[in-house]
C-alpha cells in the first residue's frame, strides 16, 4: 500500500512538473529580451524599460518604458511609453559592428498628471479650440543605431549586444500647430531629440 501511495505521488510530482514546464513556456513570450535607457525625446527627461523583439529576423522592436521629467526640468510628472521601431536597412561595418541607419518608428507617449486629461473637457474649451487629448501623444519618429557585438568583444553571452542610438522625433500636436502657423514655426521648432542605450539579453 505504501509503494502504491508514493506511486500515485510521484505520478502527481511528474504531471505538476510537465504542466508548470508548459506553462512557462506558454508564457515565455512575456519574459523581455532587453532592456532600454533615453535621455530626453519626448518622453520624460529620463526613462527607462523593457524591449521585445519583433518579426523573425528581429528587425523590428517593441519598447515599454517609464518615464520622469523632475520639477527643476519643467514641471514634475511621469510618463508611460510604449514605442514601435523597425529597422529595413542595416551595415556590418565589422564583425562586433552593425549600423542601422534610418529606422522608422511609432510611439503613444501618456503623461500622467492630474493636470492632463485623456479626454479634453468640453465645458473647459469652446467647441473646435483643443479637440486633442491633453495626455496622449502620438508621435512619428527617425532613428540611427550602433549596434555593438558584446559577445565578440568580451568573453561571456550575459548581454549578447549593446545598441547606442540617437532618435528625432515629432508628435500630432506640434504637426497641427505648424500647419497652423507655419509663417510663425518652422519646421525645426516641432522636432525634439533624444539619445539612448539599450542591452540586448
């Protein structure tokens, strides 16, 4: 009786252990496959978050990331990004070197503060003055990238590569109110830059 008991537990033990297996791997997808730092670009003075590869040739990339822009900088508040990249050209100007010149890229960038509102408030702003919404931005946005190979240039696959990128990008609010005025802006005035690091796991 005793040999059957521990039959019917390890029976137990090697199911539980198949299905928390499973699951994991059913769940895989959430693990990130890097992580990302920015100066400046629109989404905080400093932010920072995860990076998921997208496509089979990895070509493109999905950014989530958190956002701070301190009160000495203009106005103390927070932000949550989530940004899309892809990259249609790439250069091997060396074996650990790889440049990704223009890449493309879509981001929503939400400002939390109580100031701000996801949905404009029609008793505040006569009909047609502010028809956007105060808290989310959807910018457009060009990119260049250099990718460094870690794993050629230091012993160890912890980080496989570190990218180092520059980033230019604009929004809806700043391309409606050029179109408005576009004898009192010009075209550098809605453009806002940022730098960043990203690490590839």
């Amino acid at each position: 009786m005793n040999a059957s008991i521990f039959k019917h537990i390890g029976t137990a033990v090697f199911i539980l252990a198949l299905s928390t297996t499973a699951s994991a791997q059913r769940f895989r997808f959430l693990v990130p496959d890097g992580a990302v730092i920015q100066h400046a670009g629109s989404i905080g003075y400093f932010s920072g978050g995860i990076e998921y590869d997208l496509f089979k040739n990895k070509r493109g990339s999905l950014d989530l990331l958190f956002g701070i822009l301190p009160e000495s900088k203009g106005g103390a508040f927070t932000t949550v990004t989530t940004k899309f990249a892809y990259r249609p050209f790439e250069i091997k100007a060396a074996p650990w070197l790889v440049i990704h010149p223009i890449n493309p890229g879509l981001f929503l960038c939400y400002t939390v503060d109580k100031d701000f509102d996801l949905i404009r408030d029609r008793d505040q702003y006569i009909k047609g003055y502010y028809y956007l919404s105060e808290a989310l931005r959807t910018h457009v946005a060009l990119s260049s990238e250099f990718k460094l190979n870690t794993a050629a240039l230091v012993k160890g696959k912890t980080v496989k590569s570190v990218t180092i990128y520059y980033e230019i990008n604009t929004n809806d609010m700043y391309l409606v109110n050029y179109f408005q005025n576009t004898k009192a802006m010009s075209l550098p005035d809605i453009f806002k830059a940022g730098i960043g690091i990203r690490a590839s796991f």
